[in-house]
C-alpha cells in the first residue's frame, strides 16, 4: 500500500457543471462534466503546499478508463461506477440523470471511484490512469491506442464458453454463485429501504398536520393558546427535518449500491477464466486430434470414422511419399500444439493465483465497507427515532404548561 498513488497524491472531484455540446453524429446534447483536482502529496517543506492541477471529464470518459482497466487486468476486481441513472429511489426524490442533487451523489460517487483505483496495488500504477488524472487533451487518443477493444471479448465468446467448459474450476463457480446471490440480497434489501423511506417520509409529513391543528386550535383558545401553539412549532420543524434525513440516508444506499455493482464486476473476472479454460480445452482437444490422425497415417489404421477415410477407400490409398509428408506436418503442428498448450496452462495457472489474491483482497475490503455502511445506518435510525422522541416529549411539556 505505501507505493499506492492515493498515498503519493490527492485526488478530488471537486464539482460538476452542467454543458451543452455536439455529439458524434453532430446533435446537440445536454451533458454534465466533472471537475478532477489532483495535487502532489509534499513529504518536504512542511507549511508548503504543491500546487493543484485540474482538468474536466465527462462520465463518458470514466466508463472508457473503466473498460480500458477490465480488459487490461482481467484478473482484477476493478471498482464500479456510481450508476448512470438513479435506481431503488423513494419516489420523493428525483431519478432524473441532471437533478441536482443526484449529480452531487454521481460526483461522490465517481470521486470514491478515482479512489479505489488509485489505492489498488496494481491499478495506481497504471500509465492510462495517471495520464486520465493528469492530461486533459488527447487522452482518448492515448487510450485507444492501446488496442485494449480489440482484446475484449465478445458476450457470445463468453456465453459460448460458460455452456461449454467441461472442467470448470469449482472456485470460481462458487464464486459466481456467491456474486449473483449477493446482487439478489442488496437489491431487495435497497427496495426494502426505498419502501421504508417512503413510509417515513408521509409519517414526518402527517406531523406537519399535527401542527396545523394545533395553531388554528390556540387562536380560539385563551388559557391553552400558547402551549398548543409551542406543539405546533415542534410539530413543523420535525416534519420539515425529514428532507435532509432521507438525502444524507440516501448516500448510505449508495455505498450499497457500490457493492451491488461490484458483483458484476466479481462476475466479470469468472467469465474471462471461463473463456480461459474453455480456450485450454479446445488446445487440448485439437492437440489429441492431430496425435490421433498422426498415428493413424503410422499404422494405416483408421480407428474412427471420417470423410478422409471414406475418401481413402472409394479413390484409393495415398503414396508413402504424400503420407510421410503428411506426418511430417502433422508432426510439426503436435510440436507447436504442445508448446502452445503449455503456454496456456502456465498462463492460466498465474490468472488463477493473481485473480484469487485480488479476490481475497475484495471480500477483506467489501467486508469492512459493509459493515461500516451497516453500523452508520443504524445509527442514523437511532438518531430518527430520538429526533421523534425529543419533539414528542417537548410537545408533553407544552401541553403540561397549559
């Protein structure tokens, strides 16, 4: 961790402003843009501080550093992005994808983001991830010059693979197992906070009434006028709180929601061992059809039936000459097959080791983030209901001065 870029600079999306521009295909569109400030972290020259560089990206951008880094490091648990448009809301607040509010949540969001990755062994080192922090002009350039999409695969790639693998690594199929019911918890559990919130918020806004029926109560009341008027002001201050209540709980689902997309992104690294192992098999398999064919072209004896052997009966047999040249191709492509075969169990084997080290990595971090997400919400739930308590227990008091 000490050599981790978050340790050696300081990395903030610092605000989002909303533009107009022109599109790909020339249209004009309404967009909003963030605003990255890093600065170097100075172990000399204590009261000195290095001076801030700043430039703007787009989300666009992001999901472009995003897929740069899946691809590059498929052995890696890369960090998600706050999601583009808002899900599991209560209704009160707003979905829309340039509400303001929702913009500052995406701005934390893609600044926790910049973090994760800046503080992963393997990714703060990154050359693309630096210059995406540091250069503004041509840095797409720079990262579609790596080719990175050419190296992606291609969902029928991986659908194929995952139906056909005949060995699967039982780690790993626990492991997507484990992701798709992880996603399946968080999600309920969000529509069940959704759905809590909404409940809490008519609950603070009914007390809104209590406070209406209190003040046009006091202006006939001569003795009890003042009490039912003080119950009233406590009644509207407490149903005009849950506003701010249920924005600041809603950055705690979004710490949910991170790791409800991190389960994607655990899903991601099963399928590229999938099609991993799926490639070593089909290695495999074509190195024991070459060996098969070589030994029978040996012998002169076909052990199975084929297209070549009934051709080899209907127009008659081949030369020694041709069959010596044909094993001796054969011959060299066994050779290439074994080399071949080899290279992709070394190369699978250190996918396995290095994608399970960054997977203990997530579940300790995951595991400490949840927890830490969990205790704060309950916290805020307490705090709720002593708010509700306190207002109710000054209400008694006004109504014992009566």
């Amino acid at each position: 961790m000490e050599d981790c870029l978050v340790k050696k600079m300081e990395i903030t999306v610092s605000e989002a402003e909303k533009r107009t521009g022109r599109n790909a295909v020339n249209m004009q569109e309404t967009y909003t843009a963030y605003l990255i400030e890093t600065r170097a972290v100075e172990s000399q020259g204590e009261g000195q501080c290095a001076p801030v560089d700043s430039l703007w990206r787009r989300y666009s951008e992001f999901e472009l550093l995003r897929n740069y880094l899946s691809v590059t490091y498929p052995h890696i648990v890369v960090p998600p992005l706050p999601e583009k448009r808002a899900d599991f809301v209560w209704h009160k607040l707003s979905a829309d994808n340039m509400d303001p509010d929702f913009v500052e949540r995406r701005r934390i969001g893609l600044e926790n983001f910049l973090l994760r990755v800046a503080s992963h062994p393997v990714l703060c080192q990154d050359k693309i991830f630096y210059s995406f922090l540091t250069q503004e002009s041509g840095w797409k350039e720079i990262v579609n010059e790596t080719g990175f999409q050419l190296k992606a695969d291609s969902r029928l790639k991986a659908l194929n693979a995952t139906f056909r693998v005949k060995n699967p690594d039982k780690r790993f199929t626990e492991l997507k197992h484990y992701s798709d019911e992880l996603q399946s918890v968080i999600s309920h559990l969000l529509r069940v906070r959704a759905r809590v919130a909404d409940r809490l918020y008519g609950v603070y806004k009914v007390h809104g009434n209590y406070g209406r029926v209190f003040s046009e109560w006091s202006a006939i009341e001569k003795e009890m006028g003042d009490g039912l008027q003080s119950a009233g002001h406590h009644m509207d201050v407490y149903a005009a709180s849950i506003d701010d209540i249920l924005e600041e709980e809603e950055h705690y689902a979004d710490q949910l929601k991170e790791y409800l997309f991190y389960a994607e992104a655990l899903r991601a690294v099963c399928r590229k061992h999938e099609l991993m192992q799926y490639d070593l098999e089909m290695a495999a398999q074509d190195l024991t059809s070459k060996k098969q064919q070589c030994e029978e072209l040996a012998t002169g004896t076909v052990r199975t039936f084929s297209l070549k052997g009934m051709t080899s009966k209907l127009f008659g047999q081949e030369t020694p000459e041709q069959r010596e040249a044909k094993i001796k191709v054969l011959e060299e492509q066994i050779q290439e097959g074994e080399e071949q075969l080899k290279s992709k169990n070394l190369e699978g084997r250190d996918f396995v080791k290095s994608a399970w080290a960054d997977i203990e990595r997530f579940k300790e971090q995951k595991n400490h983030d949840l927890k830490e997400a969990l205790i704060s919400y309950a916290v805020m739930q307490i705090s709720m209901c002593k708010k509700g308590i306190q207002v109710w227990t000054n209400a008694k008091e006004c109504f014992s001065k009566m």
